[in-house]
C-alpha cells in the first residue's frame, strides 16, 4: 500500500541506525573496542520517562479521535442505507 511504501523508508533509516549502535555498544561492552570509545547509553531514563506522558496522552487523542471519526462514518452510511430503503419501497 501507499503507506507503507511512505514508511519504508524513514523505517529502515532507524532500524539501520539502532542496528548500529547496538553493534557499537555490543563491541565496547565484549572489549572488542577500547574503553577510550564513549558510551552512547543514557546515564539517566529520566528523559525517557518524562516524554512517555506525553506521548501517552497524544496516543489517546488519537485513538479517540479516529474512533469519532469511525462512529460518525457509520451513522452516515446508516443513514444512506435507510434512504436507499426507502427509495426502494
């Protein structure tokens, strides 16, 4: 579909990036690279548990707005079909 091609690409550009790192942190972490290498893992989830909040939320806006957005189609198309009923009547 559409969509996933839309997707594919910006999905492969993270999943190539977090791939990376992970191979990163794997080799400095078994020695495989000298302890001179940074590590690129957050000290702290801090800022990780203060965007999920956020983010919950944003996804529940959401989740009620698509819903609404269903329900009011559906008494749309209920009310096309009981005009076409009555049409054929």
């Amino acid at each position: 579909s559409r969509i996933i091609r839309q997707l594919a690409s910006p999905l492969s550009w993270v999943l190539a990036v977090s791939t990376a790192l992970c191979f990163y942190e794997t080799a400095r972490d078994s020695g495989v690279l000298s302890s001179e290498y940074p590590s690129l893992l957050m000290s702290s989830p801090q800022p990780q548990v203060l965007t999920s909040f956020a983010v919950s939320l944003l996804l529940v806006f959401r989740t009620n707005q698509s819903y609404d957005r269903w329900w009011e189609a559906r008494k749309v198309w209920g009310g096309i079909l009981n005009r076409v009923r009555d049409i054929t009547t």
